[in-house]
C-alpha cells in the first residue's frame, strides 16, 4: 500500500471516493443520532437512556432494532 502512495499509482478517482465516503458515513451517523432522539422524542412515557442505565435488556434489543433499520434505510436512500 505504501508503494502505491510513493509510486502516486493510485487511480484518479481515489480522493473523489474517499471523500465522498467520508461524507456519507456522516450523514449515516446524523441520520442515527437524529433517529434515535426523534423515538426519544415520541415516546416521553420510557425513560430510554435510564432503562438503558439500569441494564433493560428489551428496551436495548428495541433500540438495536430503530437503530438497524434506520441504518439499512439511510444506506438505501444513500446508494
């Protein structure tokens, strides 16, 4: 790998994709914060992030859950 930074082998899009996918894992990451404080937001009666302190294993697996497919949604409106 170091041999094709020092040779400047690599091809001429490198840069444009590497930035490009800088920019959509940060998106990715905002979409997932955002989504996760929007079910916060709409669920005032769970205390999630106490459940989550006190160790609430069925409100973790539901997070999990938000969280994948918030995920799998922003990779397919990404790609």
């Amino acid at each position: 790998m170091l041999s094709l930074l020092a040779d400047g082998m690599l091809p001429p899009n490198f840069w444009a994709g590497a930035v490009g996918s800088l920019i959509f894992g940060v998106l990715g990451i905002v979409l997932l914060v955002l989504g996760y404080w929007l079910f916060d937001l709409i669920t005032p009666k769970i205390d999630v992030s106490g459940e989550l302190t006190k160790g609430n294993t069925a409100v973790a697996i539901v997070i999990g859950a938000l969280l994948l497919g918030i995920a799998y949604i922003a990779a397919n409106v990404v790609h």
